[in-house]
C-alpha cells in the first residue's frame, strides 16, 4: 500500500514568508491540544485536507459535521499555518509527513516550521529549544528560550530537524516538560505561551483552553483509540 501523503487545499493560501506549525501527536497530545487552543482562539480558517490509504478510515464529528481528522487551517493575514491532526500517526508514516510539511512549508514560501515533543521529567516546567539552523537557533535565543545543546528528538519532529539541516530550513522544536503520564494542562497552557512568543499575532485563551482541553484531549484519545482497533487491517 502506498505512502503517498496528499494536501487538497480548498481555499487561496498566501503565507509566503509566515510560519508552521506542527500539531500532530508525537509524543503525548501536549502539541495537538495547545494547537487546538491556538486555533480556536486566533482567527483560523480551514486551509487544506490532508490524507492517504495509510491513514485510519475516520470522521470526526464537530457540531453534527463530518471532518477529516488531519488538515490545515491557516491565517493568511498573520501568515501562519497549523498543521492539526487527531491521529497518532503510525511511525511508518513519520518520514513522509515530515516530508509533506517540509515540502508544503517551501512551496508556500515559509520562513520556519515549529514543532514540540514531550519528555517526561521536572525542568520546573520549563520549556527549552532545538534548532536545525544558525538562524532558527537565533531566534531561540531572541525569545529568552534556552537551548538544548545535546538531545534525542524521536518521531516527526526528529525528521523535520534533520532534513531541516541537510536543506537548510529553518525548524526549531520545543521540548515541553512534564512529569505526568497523562495529558497535563500545565505543560500545554506553557507551550502555549511560548508559541506566541515565536509567532507574531497568535493567541492562546488559558481560560477556555482549561475548560476545553479535557474535551480536546478525549476527541484525539478516541480518535487514537478509534484507529489502534482498525489497525490489524489497515497496517498490514
């Protein structure tokens, strides 16, 4: 079965210069909610669709209306995409979706794609950075964001950095910190944070992002729960 990963946009796209970000579930849901949250509070318009015969058959439902669980919403004023998902996607699918992203990012003439991961732990919640150019790191620093010097980033943030280093884009990965095993609303609400800091213009609402997350994080649990039982006869 093929690996062929495809974006449908189905409205105008003009972000050249502007900034991605990568919400999809790596490790932990910390990136999908505060993604989620970004989303709804700045004004985010539905951009693109994205599937592939490799990903799980699923709809999602919201307000009694079908969606593809994996897609684009965009801001073409403030020039920022988000790309968001509800599936985990299986690891055989880490390499060509980083590369959709990476491709997508230059063909719309983006500047940086961010993307975070979850590493368990207690840095008093603090959140630090990796990049994959002098002048992603540059923004790090810029930022007040501290600066990982030695790490191992798994999964499709792993691949955004280094094919972000062999092509010369720009991609800085947080890593947020969290002593739990379950979805904690501290690190989500600090990522939060720290993305408005890297992108001008968006907003995080802590309010409703505490009264939403819950529901935010068993939409993406079931959707992951959804597929693991189609599994057996989609991966194979």
């Amino acid at each position: 079965m093929s690996t062929d990963i495809d974006v449908k946009e189905i409205v105008p796209i003009n972000i050249e210069g502007g900034i991605v970000i990568n919400g999809f579930p790596s490790t932990g849901l910390t990136s999908a909610v505060a993604t989620e949250s970004l989303i709804s509070t700045t004004q985010f318009e539905l951009g693109a669709i994205i599937d592939s015969d490799r990903f799980p058959p699923i709809s999602i439902i919201k307000n009694g209306i079908p969606n593809y669980p994996t897609r684009i919403f965009i801001n073409n004023e403030l020039k920022v995409a988000v790309f968001s998902s509800y599936l985990t996607l299986d690891v055989s699918l880490h390499k060509p979706a980083a590369r959709v992203m990476l491709n997508w990012t230059k063909e719309k003439k983006c500047s940086m794609i961010i993307s975070s991961i979850t590493v368990k732990g207690d840095l008093s919640n603090e959140i630090v950075g990796v990049a994959s150019t002098g002048n992603a790191r540059g923004k790090l620093v810029t930022a007040g964001i501290p600066v990982v010097e030695n790490a191992t980033i798994p999964g499709i943030p792993g691949v955004l950095l280094n094919e972000g280093m062999l092509k010369g884009q720009d991609v800085i990965v947080l890593l947020v910190s969290s002593s739990k095993d379950i979805p904690d609303f501290t690190a989500t609400s600090n990522l939060c944070n720290v993305l408005t800091k890297l992108v001008p213009g968006v907003s995080c609402n802590l309010t409703k992002l505490e009264k939403e997350s819950k529901i935010i994080e068993q939409q993406i649990q079931q959707a992951t729960d959804d597929a693991k039982d189609l599994g057996d006869n989609i991966y194979r």
